[in-house]
C-alpha cells in the first residue's frame, strides 16, 4: 500500500498541470527543461517535466549535438542512487501495468525461453533510441524521436490520445501511424493484465539503462545468508520471477520488496539496515 501511494503521488505531481488537459495544450515554462526520473511523456498535457529518454532522442537527433552531459549525467545519477527502484516506486506507467494486473484474470508466468525475452529491451535501447537517432538522419542532419515516435505506448496514452480528443484539428492528421500506435498500447494494456510489466520486462529502454546500475546502486538489497533457507518463498512471491535468495540485486529487480516481506526468516533486507548479531545468534534489523 505504500509503495502504491507513493506511485500515484509521484505520477499527480509529475502530472499536475491541470490546466493543460481542458485546454489540450501542453506545459511549456520553464520547469520543462528538467527530466523526470520514469518515463512521462513530453506531451501529456499534464506533464511538468521532460521524458529522459525523449530528452536523450532529442539530443541525439538534433542539428548541434549528438550528446548531452546533462542527461546523461542525470540518468547515470539516477540509476547510482536508485538502480530500478524508480521502474517500481516512480515510473507514472509503471503504476498503469501495475493497477491493470491487479484486473482478475488468469495471469501468465513468464519462464522458460520467454525469459529471454528481457534481453530485448536493450536492443530497443540500443536500436531505436540511440542507433537510429544517430545515422538516420534528413537533409537538415535533424532525425526523428524513433523510439517516442514508433514505439512508446506511454506516449500514446498520456500524450497522443488526450491531445487528439481534445483538439479538433489533430484529428484529420491522424493516419496509420496514431492507428500503429494505438494498436501497440492496445497490445500492452492486454497484456499487462495477464502478464506482470510486460512492457518493463521487455521493451523499456529506461528500464534498461537503470538495470545496469542495480548491481552497484546505493539502494540496494541484501541477503543474511546465515538466516535464509534457501525455501524459494521469496521467488514465489516476486512477481518478476526472480531468486532473490541467489540474485537480491538482479537487473530485473524493481525493488518493490514483496521479497522482503514474503520471507519467513527475514533473511532479506535493504542496504540501508544496519544489522546487529546479538548473543543469541538472532539477527535485528534495525532501520
């Protein structure tokens, strides 16, 4: 319950230009220039922020620069204090695939070869945010967002659908890329409701450039290996299907901490817990 009103606070916040969704217009002041950490569109009419990785495609695309300190250094920053807690405490559409698991269902578990399938966000990453970006580009030297503009369904959702609906004008340019788009969204609020994070297992390449940092970041989990069992309940209970008893740290980790209150020995705790052995052999963690 925590972590989920944490979720909806950060996304209101994040969102909060009220204004913008009855005059179907984005906010354009001054706090625009700055990212936020999750992936919130550019142009949802609510947004006070910018996208990181709308910033990095736009960086990269643009006629001046094909690198930017400044997001690259907020993303690194990001990612060594926080590693993926951000994919499962502060992304606005993180929250969307979270609330649409919770619709009942039969629910899907990913295993087997399917497990692969997480490689494929780096290749997203790799691919159509940064490759892309770099080499396709117009006469101008200016090449297109590719990522925001072919993939992202959260931008369909908070930002070319609201915009749409809410201007008459936009409504006869939309062509088979809006219908390409939707279908992609469509695609992932389906699955989302069977499968847990589709869209963050398996595409996000926010997701993938804050999992490279989960292994070093300051926010991190641990494991009393003289406590835990190896009973496997913490695997049970992660819905990302990770061994949190051999991997506490793994880059698929979201941090939200079913892991550490499913355990029965409390073997599992955050970094930032002091642990105290006392006489008895019992381990205290101490916040």
């Amino acid at each position: 319950m925590v972590r989920r009103i944490v979720q909806a606070l950060f996304t209101l916040a994040s969102n909060g230009y009220i204004k913008g969704f009855y005059e179907g217009r984005i906010y354009k002041g001054d706090i625009k220039k700055v990212c936020v950490p999750g992936l919130n569109c550019y142009s949802c009419p609510g947004a006070f922020g910018s996208c990181p990785i709308g910033s990095l495609q736009a960086v990269i695309g643009s006629m001046k620069y094909t690198f930017s300190f400044y997001v690259s250094g907020f993303l690194m920053l990001m990612g060594i204090v926080f590693g993926r807690f951000i994919c499962g405490w502060l992304c606005p559409f993180g929250l969307f695939q979270d609330l649409l698991n919770k619709i009942p269902s039969k629910k899907v578990t990913v295993k087997g070869l399917w497990k692969n399938m997480k490689y494929l966000k780096y290749a997203v990453l790799a691919v159509f945010v940064v490759l892309l970006p770099l080499v396709m580009r117009d006469e101008l030297g200016i090449s297109a967002p590719y990522f925001c503009k072919y993939i992202c369904p959260a931008g369909t959702l908070e930002g070319g659908l609201p915009l749409v609906l809410m201007n008459e004008s936009l409504k006869s340019t939309i062509g088979w890329l809006s219908a390409w788009k939707t279908m992609l969204l469509v695609v992932t609020i389906i699955s989302s409701i069977v499968v847990f994070r589709p869209f963050c297992r398996f595409v996000c390449p926010l997701g993938a450039i804050y999992s490279l940092f989960n292994k070093v970041s300051l926010y991190r989990l641990n494991v009393d290996e003289k406590a835990c069992t190896s009973c496997g309940i913490c695997e049970s209970a992660c819905k990302m299907g990770i061994k949190a008893y051999v991997e506490p740290n793994s880059p698929e980790c979201i941090r939200c901490g079913d892991c550490i209150k499913s355990c029965p020995q409390g073997a599992i705790y955050r970094e930032d817990v002091v642990t105290i052995k006392t006489s008895h052999g019992k381990v205290n963690k101490v916040e």
